[in-house]
C-alpha cells in the first residue's frame, strides 16, 4: 500500500518537466501575435464626462466615538432649557454648551427676598426703610427681652419680700402657713 502512494508522487516532477522541455522547444516567441485572431470594431455610443457635485452625506448605522473626551460639571443645578452644540463639534473655552431655565433662579431670588424683608420686619424696619433708622431699643425682639426681664425682677422682688416677712401665721397648731386674712 505504501508503494502505490509514492509511485503517483515520485512521477509528478517528471510529468512537470517534460511539459516545460515541450512548451520551451516552441519556435515562436513569447508574445508572438502570428497565429492570434484579428481585432474586431466595436461600435458604442461616446457620452460626455462633466465634474458634478456629489453629496457628502452618508447614512450609516453605529456610533460616534470621539477622540477626546471631556467631563463636564456644573456649578449650579437646575433645569437645561437649551443645548447649544452637537456631539463632535469643536468647542472654544470659553464657548456655553447649555443654557439653563432661568425660572428657579428667579424664584431662588424671590424668596430670598421674602426672607430678607422678614428678618427687617423682625428687627423694627419697614420695607424700604434705610438701617440708620434701626433703633434697637424700639426692636420688637428687644422690647420682648426687656418686658421679660422686667417681669422677672419684679417677680425676684416679690418672692425675695415674701421670704422676708414675718407675718407667717399657723392657722393650726403644727402647720406653718402664710396668713391671708385681712388686717
């Protein structure tokens, strides 16, 4: 069985061989047109090449994957009302991406207003009374502390009055007690 396989393989180089000895002995030379049949006419219609615009726009289905990327962070929260460049667009520095809804700072403003004029009406001042009017003896938080204190020092002076009284009367034999009837 070995011997059949290699008889098939031993004859190809000399099949090979003898085909260039026989393709070599030709008399014609190479490329030689003699025996080559003649070129035909064709005929055919001649139209005209002009340069015409050809779209640039091509559709494709994928992703757009920039070269550099950028991290972008706010230093206000709030709403985008609009966004002002496309993915791939050159930015310069100082350039706005977004504008932002103006609607929550507007109400920021106004309640900080609202919690300005509270704090002036706190202190004693209308609205638009200047702060040289401020009189903080007429303040109403000042008027409130000084009531308060006035009330507890004379409540001082009374328990202190009453301490010091003899009139301690016992109504009973064995109680102490403080004697309220009429004098």
């Amino acid at each position: 069985m070995i011997d059949r396989m290699i008889r098939p393989i031993s004859l190809s180089p000399a099949i090979i061989l003898s085909g260039l000895l026989v393709v070599g002995c030709n008399k014609s030379p190479l490329g030689s047109t003699d025996n080559a049949p003649a070129e035909k006419e064709v005929s055919g219609e001649i139209h005209k090449v002009d340069l015409v615009p050809w779209t640039t726009n091509t559709r494709c289905q994928g992703s757009l994957v920039a070269d550099e990327t950028t991290t972008l962070s706010a230093k206000v929260a709030g709403r985008v009302e609009s966004v002002l460049v496309d993915v791939g667009d050159l930015v310069d520095p100082e350039k706005m991406l977004v504008q932002l809804d103006p609607t929550d700072f507007q109400l920021l403003a106004e309640q900080a207003d609202a919690q300005l004029q509270q704090a002036r009406a706190a202190v004693g001042l209308k609205p638009g009374d200047p702060l040289e009017n401020l009189n903080p003896e007429k303040a109403p938080p000042v008027q409130e502390a000084k009531a308060l204190l006035d009330e507890a020092t004379q409540t001082l002076a009374r328990m202190t009055s009453l301490a010091t009284e003899d009139d301690w009367r016992s109504p009973r034999k064995g109680s102490r007690g403080l004697d309220i009837s009429p004098r």
